[in-house]
C-alpha cells in the first residue's frame, strides 16, 4: 500500500470539449476510517457523459463539482479495513467515492457487489448505472412490443448496447446508429442488430433511417440528440415513444445549439417523448440486476469494456468520450484486482 | 330556400400567412339528399388553426385539401329533409361537410346535437371538438393534480380558456398565455386564472414566468410552440409533462423555424411532452361531453364565441385566427337559426 493517496481534481471549468489541462493529479495523505466507516482500494472508475455537466457549473440534478473538488463518479472497490460490522476485509462495494485510489467511505455507502454473478468491474457496466439505464428507459419509457421497431443511437456504447440487445430480447426490430465501421460491425455481428448506420457517413440521416427502419420507428431510444434525432423525429409511426436518455451532442456546446422545430410531428403521432434518469428507479435495482445477470448467464447479453489504465488518465479517458473512441464501456483500472 | 349551394374552395396552396385570394367562393347545384341521405342547412362553420396544415399540401394526418377541393371543416345545422328513418327535419347534426351552405350527408354522418344543453353553436365549441380536446388534453395527458401549477398558452382561445377553467376546478393554480390587453382582462376577470401574462409585452418570458408561476410549471398545455415554449421548458418542475396540442406559431412558416435545443431538460426534470390529436378519445365523447355541459350549467365554466356573420366571411374570420383577433372559438354563421 502506498503512504498516499492520490485523487483527480478538477483544475478549471472546461470550455467546449474538455482538455487535460482541465484536470490535475494531486497526492493527499491516505485516508484514515473512523468507526463505523470502511477503507476502500479502488479497483474501477468510471468517466461517463454526464459528468460533462457536473463540470460545467451549471444547475442541474446533482451538485456541480468546482475547480479544486475531487473529480465525482461511480467506482467499485474492496474493502481494506473495516471498522463496521456490516463490511468486512475483501468485500466488493459499488460506491460514488470519486476519482481517488482510497476511500473513507461510510459503512452504508453505495452496495455491495456479488463476483459470483460477473466480475466487479460490470457493476459500473453492464451491472450498474449503464445497464439499469439502458433497462429501466427501454422496458419502463419505451415500453417497446414485440414485433416494433427500436432505434438507438449510440448503440455500441455503454447504454446504447444494452439497449439493443434487450429491445432484440423482447422480440423487435432494432436498429443502431454509431460512429464507426468497427461500431457498425460490433452491433450487427456480435450484437446481433438487425440494422445499422454510421452517422459519420452522410448527413442525409433522414435516408439511413428510412433503410434501416422500413416500417418507421415506434421507441426512439436517444443518447445522442442533434441532427440524428431531428430525422428520427420526422420517422416515428403512430404513438411512438422517444427515450430521452442522454443528449451528447450538445455536452460540449459553447453556445445554446439550435436545430428545427418539429414538436409537431408529436402531434400529428399522437407520441411521447420523455426525459428520465436511472434514479427514479434505484429501489428497483435488484429486479434489474437479477434479469440482467440471467441474460448474461444464458449468453443473450453480451458486453464490452474499453479499458484505460491508470488513474492518471483517467481525464484522457473521458475525454475519449467525446471523440467515440470508446466500444462499450468506458472504464479507467485503478489498481488491478 | 335558395336555388344554389353555395361553398369556399381553395383557390391557391397559400404561402405564409394565408390571403383571401387563396380561396373563392363558388356556387354550385342544390344538392339532393339520396336514399340513405339527409339534406343539411349549415348554421355554423368552425375555423381552426388545424386546417392551415391541411391546406399546405403536407402529409398529416388528414388528407390534405388541394387547389379546387372544398373547404374542410366542422359544421352544425339542421336535416331539413330526411330520407333515412333515424334522423327527422329539424334535427341538428354536428358533422364535418365542409365550408358550405347546404350538404346531402349520410344518415350516419356525425352526431345529434342537444340543444337542451346549450345552443348548437357550442356543438363547434366548448361541447364539441375544441372541449374535448381540453379536456381530454388536460386531463388524460396532462394529469394536473390539485394544488400543481399549469401554464396555458392561447389561454383566451378556444381550447386554452377551456383547459385554463378546468384546471381550476381540478384545483391547480393556473397561468395564462395571451396576446392582447382585452385578452388577459378576460382570463383573469372572466375565467378567474390567477396569473397571465402579455407575450408580446417583452421577449422577456422566462421572467414573465416566473412571475406567474412563482413555484415552476408542473403542466403546460401548449397551443402555440416557439418562443414562449422555451422558456416554459427552462422553467418546468420534476416530473412536468407537457402537453403539445397545437404549434400555431409555426404553422404558417415558409421555411422551417429553428430554436434552441432543449431536449436536455426533459432529462434532468424526468418530464414527459406528449402530443395527441382528440380523435384518440373520440368513443369517450358522451363522458366528456356531459361532464362539460354540467360544468356549464353550474356556472364553472365559460365560454365566448366570436362570430362572423356569412359564409363569404369564412376565409377572413380562418385568417384572422393567426392575428389573434378572436376570444374564444371563433365561428362563422352561415344562416341565422
């Protein structure tokens, strides 16, 4: 064990995409618990778009984090020592201690991980936020039937795969829309979509929609926002419903982007489109762990991890996931299990 | 009786804000009910903002009305000879022949009108499809619950000064949208909204409503979209929903409208915006249609109606519409009753 800790602050307020520079490495002493806490050794962090806002010192649904705070985000862990009698020494927990290598976490903080259902770093994945995400906001907001047709955007990505893989489970049509060949490939050969376009190929959005969704788009499920959607907007069917789960495309906007207006074609379909975050479905994480660790088991869900290691790029990391570089899930390896 | 019928066409696919040269007025053969058939005397036509997009040669959800066709629309007036055993002279029929004086319809076509109830004017109005389209917009899109606030744009309009009234006896403070002084005196004084406010007073309405909904905005019912929409948006609580019922900002663009991405919000708010078209509800019309009719006789609810005396009037009083000159629903009387 080092004598120190070492943590990501975030050095000033990003302007645009963020640059490392943004970011600084600092050491601070190691942390000691008190009674009733636990010590953890991270394992896995997690960059994911959100953070993006959290950054950018705007009001949102989470406090901001300011130059000079400790980066925050999703992390999984063991436990080191235990002064709580729920935890004890090697324990896995899933927490929200931050972009640190140690942790003094309260004893009741974040939960514990099963490494039996999957190993630990897929309780940020596929496990964790991405896949309670990607389940709750299709099967919950979209409610998508058999026989539909789904669309994602970012479909080869850490919501967007799930996303595709679990509306393919419920018996429909989906189509993907990434950002590169290798994506394409991933979702059609090992995700088993049934279409799938590269939105870098043309702007003509409206064209690959059309030939990848011949029966139009009944559940629209976005990560993405921008041009892509204005055309998935203008081919939904009767009662569709688009999922607003993520918006990447503007996180980095310095100005207030602008697009078409076409709230109309909500009326005209008689559909629903509506935002959510994962957190209105926290006490129902154990139904959607257990259905997607089934799904896991039985090979009708697959995953990837994109994995960086080293806490020190843990900015360049997240920074890739602005440029697309990353297949699945974005994850930077603290300290190797 | 006259020898003719006499009826509006559309004479040009109009650009922009329509002009009375887009229609004429023609006169044609007394039409003769057959067997099956009654012959109707229309009292009153309805104009609405809808027919702009039928009239723009735009696949909606309608066949669109061509250069040559007649004028679409809803219609009340009386069977003045009947050749089907369920309907009698006299009767009124509430129905959809169209901007003409005199129609053979079927003898199934549209519905019996109570003029117990009210007069049958109404039947276009507040107990015909802008009432139900309030109510069922209000109430099975938007779910106010008692105590929430409601922002409504075009608020002194024929759908707005229905939804406006009933979201006040639901319980719900409520907020109203309009475009003139004589217009805010009236849902203030008249329909007893307990804010509103001028849009063309300022550009300012993020602060106009914040004014009037000093708590946020838990529904927005939306008859008109742009800029006022935005700023709505911005300003809507956790779990808003948002009712998109018309966009009559837009409807007569001659090149698409463009406006800031908000989409985020929906996110970090967990809202839903939901577009519908009343002819989802239509077998739940006797519900609705009572329930309004009580609510009129107990003095709950008001109605206004503007009226333009003269089928030749018809284009002027459908252009007037996208001036704002009308309170309430806006009605052309074809024959005095």
């Amino acid at each position: 064990m080092t004598a120190f800790n070492r943590q990501i602050q975030l050095a000033a307020k990003p302007f645009g995409v963020p640059k490392e520079s943004d970011f600084k490495l600092v050491e601070s002493p190691m942390p000691e618990p008190a009674e009733g806490q636990v010590l953890v050794r991270t394992n896995y962090l997690t960059v994911d778009p959100y953070m993006r806002g959290l950054i950018s010192g705007a009001k949102s649904y989470q406090k901001p984090v300011r130059p000079g705070d400790l980066m925050v985000g999703g992390t999984v862990g063991r436990v080191i020592k235990s002064r709580t009698p729920g935890r004890k020494e090697g324990d896995v927990v899933v927490g929200y201690w931050g972009w640190q290598e140690y942790a003094a976490i309260s004893g009741d903080h974040g939960h514990l991980f099963d490494t039996k259902l999957a190993p630990m770093s897929t309780g940020l994945g596929v496990l964790g936020m991405p896949g309670l995400t990607a389940y709750f906001g299709l099967t919950e907001i979209g409610k998508p039937k058999a026989g539909e047709t789904v669309l994602v955007t970012s479909a080869a990505g850490a919501v967007g795969s799930i996303v595709g893989q679990i509306a393919k489970i419920i018996g429909c049509r989906v189509a993907g829309c990434a950002g590169s060949k290798e994506k394409i490939d991933y979702v059609l050969g090992e995700l088993g979509l049934d279409a799938a376009f590269n939105y870098k190929d043309t702007e003509n959005h409206l064209g690959q929609i059309r030939e990848a969704c011949p029966a139009g788009v009944d559940v629209y499920f976005d990560n993405v926002g921008g041009t892509v959607s204005d055309a998935a907007l203008l081919k939904i069917n009767q009662g569709a419903r688009i999922v607003l789960c993520g918006q990447i495309d503007q996180y980095n906007a310095t100005e207030m982007p602008t697009g078409p207006r076409l709230l109309f074609q909500l009326i005209i379909k008689g559909a629903r489109m509506e935002g959510f975050l994962v957190n209105q479905f926290v006490d129902r994480r154990d139904e959607a762990v257990r259905k997607l660790a089934e799904w896991l088991k039985s090979g009708r869900l697959k995953y990837r991890e994109t994995i960086t290691d080293g806490i020190e790029n843990a900015p360049k990391a997240f920074i890739g996931l602005f440029k697309g570089e990353n297949i699945g899930k974005q994850l930077v390896r603290v300290a190797k299990e």
